[in-house]
C-alpha cells in the first residue's frame, strides 16, 4: 500500500511540473506577441520624462493592447530624437526648436546621417514660453526688446532649448544677440551688478517657472519686459507663435505687466515612417479624448486640452519644410486643420 502511494504521488508530482512547465512556456510566447514602442524621452526627473511615462498607458489601451511603451530617459531632446533614427527607439522626444536644427543639419546634428528613417512632425503636447526680463532698477532702460540687441543677456544655458529659440527670434528680428554666460545661481547677482543687463526666463505652459529663476524672483525685484506691437508682428511672419501668460500663474511678485508675452517653444513626441500611419492616427487620437482628463492630472496640458488641433498646427508651422507623419495628415484632416501647402511624409 506503501508502495501504491508513494506512486501516486511521484505521478501527481510530474503531472505538476508537467504542467507547470507548460503554463511557463505560454508566457514568453505571449509577452512575445506584444510589440515594442521605446519612448525616447528627457533625463529621469524632468517634464518631459513624466509626461511620456503618464501616457503610456493610454496608448497602450489605444493600440488594444497589442503594444508595449517603455520609456527610455536620454539627456536631451537632441540625443533622443538621435536615438530613435538610429534604431534605438520608435518615439522621440523634441522641440520644435530642435526640429529645425536637425532639418537645417546645425547645431548638434551638423554632419549627422539618420541609420533609419527621418522623424516627421507627429505630436506637440506642451508649450514653454521664451520671456525677457530684468531687474527692476534698470527696468526703464527697456521698453522693447529691441533695447537688448547687442547688449549683454543670459539667454538661458548655451545651447539648451530656450537658448536656442532666442537665436531664432533675433534672427527674426535682425537683432545681435550677445549671449554671456553664467551661473545659473549667479543670476540674481549678475543683474544687480550689471554684468548682464537682461536675463531670459520661461515658463511651462504658463504654469511655473524654473528653479534658479524661483531665487532670482526672491533675491531681486524684477520687471518683465514684452516685444512691441511691431516685434510682435516679425515674429508672428517668420512663423513662430507668439502668447500671453498670466504673471500671476508664475511669479510670486509683481513684475510690471498685466500679461508676460513670451515666444512658446512647442516640445512634443516625433515619430518616422517605420512607425504606421494607423499607429499615429489611434495615439493622436486617443489625446485627443483624453485631452481633458490629462489637464486636470497635470497643469501643463492645459494649453492643449484648450486647442488640441491648433497646437499641432502651430508646431507645424514652425518648420513648414519639415514633412508631417501621414497619421498626423490624416487627424489633421479630419478635424478641418490641414494646410495644402504642408507636405506629407513619404518613403521616397
């Protein structure tokens, strides 16, 4: 009887593993079947990486679940969007800014060759605003910024993304822009002394301010300085937005104006022609109904749970010569915003 026992049990113990083992291997087969999307975004911390890491479930669900989005943290817009034409990714987290140096081949992607295809324009999700201010001892030296052609300015760090749209309004303008650089904690003490005579700052989505610009604001009495009408109109023909921010959302203190007008840069999420034009269309899509449950978990998406459709056509007025992702065309279209003079992206 021992015996019979001892038996059944070795037999119900294989029939387990047996099965065990069975159960296990459907598991990889399934994982397998669920395709990847390697969403290149800024470092850990930041705006940018946050904002990717929310949304991955929503186009998870939008793609029905046939996807998976991990999120891969880069150090810059530059190098992510980098990362994705060189195969390393599928969604490429950028600037409107750094759309135009890659299609102009300057800045960080002189001499640059893509190993896969080029990144379209595809996404916009969130505005921050370039502003000029300084402090307000100097205040009525300045009434347009004009007045800072050629005089010492902290446009922000060398070569980070504002410093890089403050290039591109000058060039707009015509006026000489005389960068020096400093510290960013500094920034406070380089106003008072006059070392730098203005110093930009910005806002996301009209909401916050940087941190050093936090204890600046602290330290100094400042004043926030806005382009004239005329200013106003270049820039607006050379095809970059121009809006107004509330200096309550952002500032502790009075800073001299009932709105900040700031030029925007537009920071989105590019994607190439290795990604489908149904894919493209199913995500834009699904923000677009989320639109308004994203504002409300998190401020930053206000300004395009306001106008979806015309922040897409702002980030793509600001390279016009930059193709458009067929799914993107193909939104825009359905929502009345295509522009005929805009081309679609293609494998040619």
């Amino acid at each position: 009887m021992f015996k019979r026992k001892w038996r059944f049990t070795v037999s119900l113990s294989v029939a387990v593993l047996a099965g065990f083992f069975a159960f296990s291997s459907i598991l990889p087969a399934f994982a397998q079947e669920r395709k990847s999307l390697r969403w290149a975004t800024s470092a850990v911390g930041s705006y940018g990486y946050n904002v990717a890491a929310a949304m991955t479930k929503i186009v998870e669900e939008a793609l029905g679940g046939e996807y998976t989005v991990t999120v891969q943290p880069y150090t810059s817009p530059t190098v992510a969007m980098k990362s994705v034409m060189d195969g390393n990714g599928e969604i490429a987290y950028t600037a409107d800014i750094g759309m135009t140096e890659f299609h102009q081949r300057i800045g960080g992607f002189k001499d640059y060759k893509p190993k896969m295809p080029e990144i379209a324009h595809t996404w916009y999700a969130y505005p921050m605003e370039s502003i000029m201010a300084t402090s307000a001892a100097k205040a009525a030296q300045f009434k347009c910024w004009k007045d800072f052609s050629g005089k010492p300015v902290f446009y922000t760090n060398a070569g980070f993304m504002n410093w890089l749209n403050w290039r591109r309004i000058y060039n707009a303008l015509g006026y000489n822009f005389k960068h020096v650089q400093i510290d960013l904690g500094a920034n406070a003490d380089a106003l008072q002394s006059g070392s730098i005579v203005g110093s930009a700052t910005y806002t996301t989505a009209g909401r916050s301010l940087p941190a050093y610009w936090k204890e600046t604001e602290l330290r100094i009495d400042i004043r926030v300085i806005n382009p004239c009408p005329d200013e106003v109109a270049k820039i607006k023909a050379a095809g970059l937005a121009v809006v107004e921010v509330d200096p309550k959302h952002a500032f502790s203190k009075d800073v001299g104006v009932k709105s900040a007008v700031g030029v925007p840069i537009l920071f989105g999420y590019n994607v190439g022609l290795n990604i489908s034009e149904d894919i493209v269309y199913k995500m834009l899509a699904a923000f677009y109904k989320n639109r308004e449950s994203l504002a409300k978990s998190d401020p930053g998406f206000t300004p395009m749970a306001k106008d979806f459709v015309g922040m897409q056509v702002q980030g793509i007025n600001a390279n016009p010569d930059v193709a458009v992702h067929p799914g993107t065309a193909r939104f825009l279209k359905e929502h009345k915003a295509w522009n005929n003079k805009w081309k679609i992206a293609s494998a040619k």
